[in-house]
C-alpha cells in the first residue's frame, strides 16, 4: 500500500512539474506577444491558459483521490495540501499572463513610448521564480523555495522603476498617458506573478516543516 502511495505522490510530482512548464511558457509567450507585438503569441496564451485550467483540475482530483482512497500520515497530508494551494496561485498566475497578453493585443500597431528593457527582465525574473519554486517542491529543498521569496524583492524593485519611469513619460507628455497605463498595468501583473511564486514557495516551507512563514514580512 505504501509503494502505491508513493508512486501516486510522484505522478503528482510530475503533474505539478507539466502545469509549472505550462505557466513559465505562457508568462514568456505573454511577454513575446508584448516585446514582439506578436499576435501569435497572443493566441498560443489564450491556448495555455485552457491547458493551465485543465491540469488545474488533475491535480485537484488526484489530491483529492490521494486523501479519500489511501491513509496518508501528517507529512503526506501536508504535501498533498501544499499541492492543492499550489495549483490555485499556479493558475492565478496563468490568468496574469493571459491579462497580460490581452493588453499586449492592444498595443501591437503602437510605437513603444519608452525602450522595454525592465519588463523583459520582470518577465524573466518570475519565469524563474515559478520554476525554482516547483523544484522546491518536487525536491523538497527548503533553501530553494527560501531563495525564491526573497528573490520577490528583485521583482519588487523593478516594479518600482517601471513605474517611476513612466510617470516620468506622463510628465513630458500628457498623450504618452493611456500607453503608459497599459505597460504600468502589465508591470502590476507581472508583480502579481511574483507574488504568487512567493506563495508557493512559503507552501513548500511549509510541506517540508509544517511551519507557516512569511519570508517578505
């Protein structure tokens, strides 16, 4: 019975690893659908964002498979409740890149008020995050999914330049306003990602200790 669990825990292991690929392809398409003003990559989002919500449900009805038909001791429930928390910031996340590519939409045929040059590493920053953060997980490696919170601050930091940046463009001229609303937007997403990385991270602390953290307080 114990070997069967614990195939089932790494199937599940596996899954998680499908819908954190998913979603580090979907923040990258979206900022590609940005950078590239590509409206391909605007579709291949809105494509990743159905698979995202499909793996979504795998998961929640392999956890909840794991709880009713095996008997799992305190450290197993607290894997399979990690992942449960983990799927629902997983698929927040892929929503972000969805809104992300739907602004990207609106702003293929404009020229660009500013050089992108912070977005792209924001971008960059949370793919990292997401990735390290299910690693974390699968490997249960409590450094990992440490360094990954304090890694929001990185993206924090270059939330606060992107803003800064544009109001500056607001104040040099009114008309670069709407434009610079949409990047600042698609920077609050971006953050919003990272936050939910920071999110799992603390789950998988938590999966591994049993302790609720709060590393960025």
């Amino acid at each position: 019975m114990r070997n069967r669990f614990d195939t089932e825990l790494e199937n599940l292991n596996l899954e998680l690893i499908k819908m954190g690929s998913l979603i580090e392809t979907s923040i990258e398409s979206s900022a590609k659908a940005l950078i590239n003003q590509d409206l391909k990559m605007v579709k291949k989002v809105n494509e990743l964002e159905n698979e995202i919500d499909e793996m979504e449900k795998t998961i929640e009805s392999h956890c909840l498979r794991l709880l009713l038909q095996q008997q799992p001791v305190a450290s197993d429930l607290r894997i399979i409740s990690t992942a449960l928390k983990m799927i629902t910031d997983m698929e927040r996340i892929g929503d972000n890149a969805e809104d992300i590519a739907e602004i990207a939409k609106f702003l293929v045929n404009q020229e660009f008020i500013k050089d992108l040059v912070h977005i792209p590493q924001m971008a960059e920053a949370t793919i990292s995050m997401v990735k390290r953060s299910v690693d974390a997980f699968v490997s249960k490696d409590k450094e990992l999914a440490l360094e990954v919170c304090r890694d929001d601050d990185i993206v924090d930091n270059l939330f606060q330049i992107i803003k800064n940046e544009l109001i500056g463009k607001i104040q040099e001229e009114a008309n670069n306003g709407e434009q610079a609303i949409d990047l600042l937007m698609i920077a609050k997403y971006l953050e919003r990602i990272g936050d939910h990385a920071e999110n799992i991270a603390e789950w998988v602390i938590f999966s591994i200790t049993g302790e609720h953290v709060k590393v960025g307080d």
